[in-house]
C-alpha cells in the first residue's frame, strides 16, 4: 500500500516548542543516511533533547512505551508522550477521547459478560481486547457461540472485560503513518484526527464504513512485518524533512 506524506503535523508542533535539535530513537531500519539513536542506547543515556520516538510497538511495557516513559523522566518533550500510548492503545480510552475530539465514533461497551452484550447491541458485534497482552485487534461474532467464543478469546478466559461495539457496516483496516494513509477522504479524515489527538506515529487504525459514513473501532500496533519497503521509505523522507526544523538530527 502506497503512503502519501507531508510534514504539515509535526513540524508547526516542534516550531510551537522553540525545538532545534530532534533526537530520532527507531527500532525501525529506515533508508536514508540519517543519524538514528536505537531504543536501547537510549534507555542507557541522559541525552537532553526532543525526542521522536519511531517504534512499530508503543503498547505499554514494550520497548516503545519505555523510549517515552524514560524520555520523560529525564525531562524531554516526546512524541508520543507515555499518557497517549497508554489512551490510545486502551480501546475504550481511545474512542472517548476521540468522541470527545470529535471523531466519529459508535456506541460500545466494556464488559465480560455475554449476556451484557446481546442486552445491548443485536448481531452482528465486533469485539476488541482491552488486556494489554492480546495483540489480535478484534473478532466479529455474528451469533451468540461467536460472541462466547470471542469474549473468551479476547478477555484471556474472562479474567479481563473486553470492548463490544455494534458491527453496522465493513470492517476497514488500514496503516496510519504520522497520520497519513491512502484510503477514502473519510477515512483519511479520521486517520489525521487521531494523529493530532494521540500523535501515535507509526500503528495500525480499526474502522468502521457505514454508507457514506466512517467510523472509529480502534487501534493496534503494527507488525514489523507489516512495514514495508515502501513505508521505510517514506518514513525515511519524513524523519529528514523533519530535522529541517532545526539544525542537526541528533543521533
């Protein structure tokens, strides 16, 4: 899939700050000759800068989580910050805040009751994790067997409640680079709100289409698999018009 950027979103953030010099930390092998510090290099140091944290993981406890999380206790403005991993990968976290931002969104629910969710919404459901130890994104269940199936699944034999939301249309899923993809204006719409809203760099965005209509699901992390050539390649062109911004791209 083909990934149409522009630095329109970051740059007017890292002006608004006074930022001069931009520290790149990336487990990700981008493809120009640029100075990029790896996660663990930085976990042992005490450089005080601006960091862009590039990781095709942030979800809390993994290695993009903690470039933040140490960003942060050493003083530095990071994007993302800690809080917005830790909303952003909390499914009903995420979408009320993205209501809030105006994103559309559904109804949902939080529960680990079946019962709970044929109470509320008809079939068919889609059903996200709310765990932060399940990387599957979601299941849909068109019956009540799916929906025990993928409440099971999803809450880790029930020890965890899950995000039930009425399943009204397509399930689109789609890359979300620095807020940028290549999908219907709609969906595009709703990739650069989150992106203004959670500053999730790099993650993979869960949508519903209703007619003319999009909606928000949700959002999981990406495989490194799943970061092609071709993005490299545009994350690459990003990450160097970024250090425009200031006089060195620190590494």
């Amino acid at each position: 899939m083909q990934l149409i950027l522009n630095t329109a979103a970051l740059i007017p953030c890292f002006q608004s700050l006074g930022v001069t010099w931009v520290l790149v930390v990336s487990n990700i092998n981008l493809t120009k000759n640029l100075s990029v510090m790896k996660p663990a290099t930085f976990l042992e140091s005490s450089i005080k800068d601006f960091v862009l944290n590039l990781n095709n993981d942030y979800r809390y406890l993994k290695t993009g989580y903690y470039v933040s999380m140490h960003a942060e206790v050493l003083g530095n403005s990071v994007i993302p910050t800690s809080k917005n991993i830790i909303d952003a990968n909390r499914t009903p976290i995420l979408l009320l805040k993205a209501s809030k931002a105006g994103i559309p969104t559904l109804p949902y629910i939080v529960t680990d009751s079946v019962k709970k969710v044929m109470t509320e919404f008809d079939f068919p459901v889609v059903v996200f994790a709310v765990n932060p130890f399940t990387y599957d994104g979601f299941q849909t269940a068109k019956n009540k067997s799916a929906l025990y199936r993928a409440v099971k699944s999803l809450g880790m034999h029930y020890k965890f409640a899950v995000c039930a939301q009425p399943l009204k249309g397509k399930m689109i899923s789609f890359k979300s680079i620095f807020g940028k993809c290549e999908q219907e204006q709609n969906l595009r719409e709703i990739s650069e709100k989150v992106y203004e809203v959670f500053r999730i760099p790099l993650c993979k965005l869960h949508t519903q289409s209703v007619g003319k209509e999009a909606f928000l699901c949700g959002l999981q992390p990406l495989r490194k698999d799943e970061v092609l050539p071709c993005d490299l390649k545009r994350i690459s062109e990003q990450v160097s018009q970024i250090s425009d911004v200031g006089d060195h791209l620190v590494g």
